[in-house]
C-alpha cells in the first residue's frame, strides 16, 4: 500500500522560528543589559576625564545624560517589542527586525558613551585653549 506521505529520510528539515512572545521577552533582557552596560561604559569614559583633568560637573551631566536620555528611549524601544509581541505572528520578517534591532541596540549602548564624552572632552580642550 503506497503512502501519500513522503518518507522519513527525506523530510526537508523545517526553522523553527521563536515566537514574538519569546522575541519581547528577550528584547526586555537585551535592552536591560545594555543600559547596564552603556552606564559602566559612560562611567568608564567620563572617569577617565575627570582623571585627565576635565570638570568634574561633567559627572552631573553624564547622569542627567543617562536618566533623561536613555531609560525613555530604552523604555520606548521595550515598549514597541513588547505590543509587537502580543500583536505579531512568528515570521522570518519579525526575526529579522529583531536581530537587526537587537544589533543597533548594543553598537548604541557601546558607541555612544564614548562618542559624546570624547566629543565634550575634544569641546573642552578646544575652548580651553582658545582662552
């Protein structure tokens, strides 16, 4: 008796693509470490300045950096995974978005820090100098 199902051996095999679910509650545990890791990286950057000389307000500012700019966009972002999670079917698409925003996320979390406090100890030294 011949069978209408193919055999065994010869099944392609299938992705199994994670559920958005499964994607927003990992989207929560990226963007939690990475505000972890941008504030060491900000802490590392905006030492290393003070210890070099610049003012020491630039701590004051880097707070206000990380409480007034960072948490609501990381906040934002959370939130966008988290309505896309409840809202969205699996798809190659979905994944897709996710790693590239997962991406984006860390090269943020790790780039910024030392690119606006680089930026403001260059500002620094170029207005001391002028005077």
């Amino acid at each position: 008796m011949a069978s209408i199902f193919s055999p065994r051996g010869l099944a392609r095999p299938t992705t199994v693509l994670p559920h958005a679910r499964s994607l927003s509650r990992q989207m929560t545990m990226h963007v939690a470490a990475a505000v972890f890791a941008f504030a060491a990286v900000q802490v590392w950057a905006v030492a290393s300045a003070v210890g070099l000389g610049h003012s020491r307000l630039l701590t004051v500012v880097a707070l206000a950096v990380l409480i007034f700019g960072v948490v609501p966009f990381a906040r934002r972002f959370e939130r966008q995974w988290h309505v896309l999670g409840r809202s969205a079917l699996p798809s190659v698409g979905l994944h897709l978005r996710f790693r590239r925003d997962v991406r984006r996320l860390w090269i943020a979390a790790l780039l910024v820090p030392v690119a606006w406090v680089g930026t403001v100890m260059l500002t620094g030294t170029a207005v001391a100098a002028t005077f």
